[in-house]
C-alpha cells in the first residue's frame, strides 16, 4: 500500500502538542499537511484517536470527504470537502486532548487514509466503526502522533 506523507507546522511525529490544541487550552484543531496522495483517491478521510484512553480507542476529531486535492488543512479550520462528525466528548468537531491529570502521556494518533469510495458509517461512528468500514478500502495511508499530558 502507498504512504500518504503527513505532518504538521505545528508539532514533530512524536513530540508534545501545543496546550493551545488541548480541550482546556484552546481547543483548536492543529494545521496539517500531506502530500503524496494517490490519482485513485475519490476521498480522504481523518481520523485523530487516543489509543491509551481504555478498552477501545478515544475518539478525538473524524472528518471524511476530504478532497483528494486539498494539500492539508489550516489550524482550527475543516479540511475541503469535510464533514465533521461527532467526537467521544459528544460534539460534533475537534474534541482536544484531555487526559486524566497525572497520568503519562496519551498518544494520539493523526491518520488520513486516502479512499476510492465513501465509507458505510453508522450515526454516531467511534474509531472502532471507522476501523471496521476501512477494512479492504484503504488505498493509501500515512499517520503521525503527538502526545499530550495534564499535571
């Protein structure tokens, strides 16, 4: 499978996230960019997701119908063509990260996944839906993770 590039002007794969993207901090979407889609995509879409939050994985922002030939998205906007859906915290849009205080770090997942068709999503979708409808879909992918802790 081929590898969507994505990163962010805003943090490094792996480093500490701005506390202006946290819940309590700003609540803002960060920018990202990406690159290296393929001319096959119909759509993209991106899923943020804390894997670290319990038993399933937390869902922070879902956006599909992304436009293949959007570049990337400015901090605190909605990608081309997207929609937005619900997050684990119940709103629709960026949900921030909010780990409980004193834990280690959450990670929190960046993935965009570049389709030839629009996903089967239910109603309100968690990152277990998403994951589920993306299986045999996918034509590319790539992913980046921040971090995230409350003291």
């Amino acid at each position: 499978m081929a590898g969507i590039m994505l990163r962010s002007t805003a943090f490094n794969d792996h480093d500490l996230l701005p506390g202006r993207f946290s819940r309590e901090g700003g609540n803002v979407s960060p920018p990202l960019q990406w690159s290296q889609v393929p001319d096959a995509a119909e759509e993209l879409i991106l899923i943020v997701e804390d894997p670290d939050a319990g038993k399933a994985p937390f869902l922070h922002w879902l956006v599909t119908g992304i436009s293949p030939g959007s570049g990337g998205v400015a901090e605190g906007a909605v990608p081309d063509g997207g929609r937005e859906w619900p997050n684990g915290f119940g709103t629709t849009g960026w949900g921030g990260p909010h780990p409980p205080l004193h834990e280690d770090p959450h990670r929190y997942f960046f993935r965009l996944y570049a389709l030839e068709r629009p996903l089967d999503l239910p109603e309100a979708p968690q990152a277990t839906d998403v994951h589920r409808a993306l299986t045999d879909k996918e034509i590319a992918s790539g992913t980046m993770v921040g971090t995230y802790y409350r003291s």
